[in-house]
C-alpha cells in the first residue's frame, strides 16, 4: 500500500516520542501490504475498527492513540486523516475528517 502522508507520522513521533517506534513498524508493516477491503486490514491490526466510506481506525501504542485512514483499496493508497491522543480522537467525527 502506498501511505499518505509520511510527514504526518513524522511530525507527529518528533512531538511525542514515545511513538516513534509504533509508527514506523505499523508504516512498514503497511507498505508490504495489498489490502483489498477491511478485512485485510483487521488480519494484521486485530482492534482495527471500520467506518462508513472505507475508513478504518487503528490503535497505537496500546490504545494510547489513534490512526483515522482513509483506505482507497482499488487504489491501493492510505491517507492517514487523523492521528492523535485517544482524547483528541474524542472531539472529532471520524467519518468526516
């Protein structure tokens, strides 16, 4: 798959350090893959929860924080949406952003 964008998770781990290390394995292991719907997905991140419009979200660092993807599986592309603390996913409609 091919992930937008890597400047979000970037920035993102240079701001909370403790991240770093999820971020880049969960980048990794997503670039190796060709998913073709959600299942797919759930196979590799079993706490992977679906949402309308092919989105998924994906639980970092022990449900710590949270990954909004936009999931183009025709495309074979990821848009990484949102990514915050398990607080801020709290204030933001995953469906929309």
């Amino acid at each position: 798959m091919r992930i937008h964008n890597l400047k979000t998770l970037r920035e993102f781990w240079e701001n909370h350090t403790d991240t770093k290390g999820a971020l880049q394995t969960w980048y990794k292991t997503v670039e190796k893959e060709e998913w073709n719907c959600f299942n797919d997905v759930k196979k590799i991140f079993g706490t992977a929860d679906v949402l309308p419009g092919n989105r998924a979200v994906i639980n970092i660092k022990g449900n710590n924080y949270r990954l909004v993807l936009k999931i183009h599986y025709d495309r074979k592309i990821v848009y990484i949406r949102f990514l915050g603390t398990h607080a801020e996913y709290d204030k933001i409609n995953a469906e929309t952003v």
